[in-house]
C-alpha cells in the first residue's frame, strides 16, 4: 500500500528555511512515493521542486567481498608472502580459495607482485597497495568515481553496475502551511444543505492536466503507408484484385508467367511447398457462391459468365514451354505437369495478376489492376530480409503500349510517392520483355537506390491465356515494406514486421504522406 508522506514533507521543511534533498530526508523511500506527496503539494503551491537524476555505480556481490576482505590478486600475494619458501601452484586453492587461485594469479603476475621459480611461487616485494579493493571502497561510499576510465574497467568486470537514482530537491512554496489541509472535489447535497459549502476549501479545476490516456487500436506504420498506396492506384484509376490466395499451385505462381520448371527460385531454397495436400487440381473455373438476399435465403442465380477452356489453357501453356508456340520456340524440356501442380506459398502477386489477366481475356478491354498483399520466400533472415513481406504490384493492360509509356507512366506514379528522380536500367525478367530496375535517388541517403521492377509481359505468357496478339500489357512491382522504413526511419525490418514489434512504435507513429518529407 502506498504512503501518504504529504505531511512529513511539510514536517521536514518547517525545520529549515533552505532547499531539501529527499535522498537526504527520506533515504530509504521509494521515489515514486516521494514524487506523489510533492505533487500533490505542488498542485496546491506549498511546495516547489526539481528532479535530479543521474547514474550511481553499485558494486556487485562479488565486488562487495573484494571491497571488504580485499582482491583476488591481494589475498595471493599475502599468501604467497605468509609461505615459508614459497607456495605450490597446487597448494594455492587450499590457502585462498578456488576462484581466487584461479582469477589472482594472472593479475599479481602482471602487476609484479610475484614471481615463478618452476612450480613454486615466490613474492617480489614485502608490502603491496591494493588498488582494485581501494576503488571498489571509494565507489562503495560515493557511489561513483572520480576517474571515468577506472569504472568503465570496473564495469568491463562485472564489478559495478549502474543504476539510474532519481532524488528531488524541493523546498517551501508560496502557500506553504505546517498543516495540510484537505480540499473538496465535489459540491454535494448535504454542504448545500448543512451551509458547509461556503467554509470548506475547493481543490481547483487544472485546465492544463493531460487526461487519462485511453486504450484504443492502433494502424500498423505498414497498413498506414499501404493506405496512401491505394490512394494512388484509385485516383489513377485502378481496380484492387483479390489477393485472399496465399498458397498457389506452381501454374499459376511459375508456369503461366513462362518460368522454366528448372529455374532456380522454384528450389526449395527459395520456396516454401506445402506437404499436405502436396498437390492441387489442375486449373478450372472457380466455383460460384449463390447470390443471398437480406434474410439469408438464396436469390436467382446470377447471371453466368463467360466459360473459359481452362483445360486448353493449361495445354497452351505447356506447348509454349515444351515445343515452343505464339512465334516463340520455347524453353524445349520436357513439361511435367506434376511440377506445375505443386502447392507453394507465393512468391509474389503476379501469380494474382497472372489469374486475372486470363479472367479478362474472357472479354479482352483495356484494364488497370493493382494488389498489395504479403507474399513468402524461403529466405535467410536479418536486418533487410524477411521469410514474408509485402508486395504492391500494378498491371496496365491496353493497345498500342510502348516502352516509352512505361518509362513516363513510372515517373507520374512516383511522382505522387514524391520520388521524382529516376533512373531505368535494363533486366532480365522470365516473363517479362523489355524489363526495366527502377532506382530513384534517395536525397537522405544521398545515393540512387532501387525502388522496383517492371516490364511489359512477354507474348508466350499472354497470348495462351487467348488476349489478343496486339494487346499490350504493362507490369510492376515494389516491396511496401522498403518505402515505409524510410518515412519512419527504421533500420531493421524485424522491428516493422513480427513478434519483436514494439507496440509503442505503433501506437504513437503518426500517419503517413508519402509526398511530404
């Protein structure tokens, strides 16, 4: 239970007319109490106080025994000295103990306090100052040391450790009485009636008291900065895809972006499978839920869309690989349709675009698709990398698209990130030709940095999907979590995302505006 100390605070200062050290009046407190009666008396102006605090060195365990029967190097030395003739290495745990026998030696040593003679220890001199035990005493009693260096030793040592010590120095206020006397925080019934109200003293409203803080939720700095990048992609017109799929078959995540079933991120290095079910079905139309009116029951079925040969599809896509079609003469392996069944976790959300460019070539129209979701990789983590991450993707789809569209259409949509520096440099991109890195200077940084990937999607991707051959189809992608570690300068990821986020970090991080500083 908590002490009241309000009146032996006054108690304390009616004994002098001078500043009071509450280390000094009230040494064995707690300062959380001590601060308790000074606030309360502060609120009222009978008293007025300031916080001191500093770092005092305390001694550990051992350090107290150096400090009260002397050092480990000291007791072998009085040892060796008190020997007739000397002392064994072997007889010297016996005589002093056996940590002191086995830290005392080497110090002494060192400081030519003894010397070797074969296995018998012999003193180099009759009298010795022992220096470590004097400054652990000097620390015992002033609670620090006059010389940084020695107690940074000391602390290298596991000797002292230090504390934070808060003390408060308060003295009378300009309302200082001897007695305290309790104020009313509510005019009630009863000192309306009795006429009590009008003797009694009213403690004052504190118009400029902070309220209680309130538990409430709090938008994690990722979905914050993934706000501002729907923002975006919806003043520009896009549609958000459904990204609700984490595990995908390697069809939809490898082969019908035109990956080789031997390249190197489908290795188990790179990619997460799943083991059981180890295999899905092979591509077909999703199953279609009955439309549910306000009281649950089902309405007319809704009207059919196009049917789409997934069967042919996934034909197509394994003649673009094997034998080569669509004017391209393929990867020329063997396609093996298990592979392409695997269940994976997705390695990136073109495995969601890929599915829903192949829904709009049911009815081929210029479209604008984005997804920002998490994706996985099987992937050494540190400051940088993680096993899962966040990806925003963007893909255009229209006639008559060029390279150069690309490029200018970049520059717009950074733009509004408030990166408007860019530099392209060519890549290599399994599905995608031309490929372009996009690098935008960073002015903090004060260096080009890369910010994404694009490209234009290859023909052996859309044209077995049946889009038209003249479709042109624009493709993009950063990480979400690269750009929210530069506006609220994080510098290892691990804090952003997993079990060591601080929840402070985000509870007070402020929203974000990827266009302002």
């Amino acid at each position: 239970m908590a002490i009241d100390l309000t009146a032996d605070v006054l108690d304390v200062l009616s004994q002098t007319d001078e500043p009071v050290l509450s280390t000094h009046a009230f040494p064995s407190t707690a300062s959380s109490e001590i601060k308790s009666a000074l606030d309360r008396l502060k609120s009222r102006e009978m008293v007025v106080y300031e916080t001191n605090d500093k770092d005092e060195a305390v001694l550990t365990p051992e350090a107290e025994g150096i400090a009260a029967n002397g050092s480990h190097e000291a007791k072998v030395f009085e040892a060796v000295l008190q020997a007739v003739g000397g002392m064994k290495m072997s007889d010297l745990p016996k005589a002093v103990g056996q940590e002191s026998a086995k830290i005392g030696p080497g110090k002494a040593f060192k400081e030519g306090w003894i010397k070797k003679d074969r296995d018998i220890l012999k003193a180099n001199r009759e009298s010795i100052t022992d220096t470590s035990r004097e400054q652990l005493q000097t620390i015992q009693s002033t609670r620090t040391h006059p010389n940084p260096k020695i107690l940074n030793d000391l602390k290298k040592r596991k000797l002292v450790t230090m504390h934070k010590v808060i003390s408060y120095k308060f003295s009378k206020g300009p309302k200082y009485a001897r007695n305290f006397v309790k104020e009313e925080t509510d005019l009630t019934a009863d000192m309306l009636a009795s006429g009590t109200w009008n003797t009694v003293s009213f403690k004052p409203y504190n118009f400029k008291s902070m309220g209680a803080s309130t538990g409430s939720g709090a938008l994690h700095p990722l979905n914050k900065v993934r706000h501002e990048f729907r923002q975006i992609f919806f003043e520009m017109g896009f549609e958000e895809m459904p990204t609700n799929r984490y595990v995908e078959t390697g069809f939809w995540n490898f082969d019908a972006l035109f990956v080789p079933q031997q390249h190197p991120a489908r290795d188990q290095q790179d990619t997460f499978f799943i083991s059981d079910p180890p295999y899905a079905d092979k591509p077909r139309e999703d199953p279609q839920d009955p439309q549910r009116l306000p009281n649950g029951s089902a309405s007319e079925p809704l009207p059919k869309k196009p049917q789409q040969d997934y069967e042919q599809y996934f034909k197509n896509v394994r003649e673009v690989h094997e034998t080569g079609k669509y004017g391209s003469i393929g990867y020329r392996y063997p396609y093996n349709d298990n592979e392409s069944l695997k269940l994976v976790l997705r390695t990136h959300t073109t495995a969601i675009s890929t599915y829903m460019l192949h829904k709009l070539a049911a009815n081929p129209r210029p479209a604008r698709y984005f997804s920002i979701d998490r994706v996985f990789r099987n992937e050494s983590v540190d400051a940088t990398h993680l096993a899962e991450f966040h990806q925003v993707e963007g893909v255009i789809a229209d006639y008559g698209l060029t390279l150069g569209g690309l490029i200018g259409f970049m520059e717009v949509f950074f733009a509004k990130m408030g990166i408007d520096r860019l530099r392209f440099k060519p890549a290599y991109n399994p599905y995608t030709e031309p490929s372009m890195e996009i690098f935008g200077f960073h002015e903090g940084l004060d260096k080009w940095v890369e910010i994404g990937n694009s490209g234009m999607f290859r023909p052996e991707m859309l044209e077995p999907m049946g889009l038209p051959p003249d479709m042109r189809i624009y493709g993009w992608g950063l990480s979400l979590e690269r750009p929210t570690m530069i506006k609220y300068g994080v510098k290892n990821i691990r804090e952003l995302l997993g079990h060591k986020v601080d929840l402070n970090f985000v509870e007070s991080n402020p929203a974000v505006r990827l266009e302002k500083e």
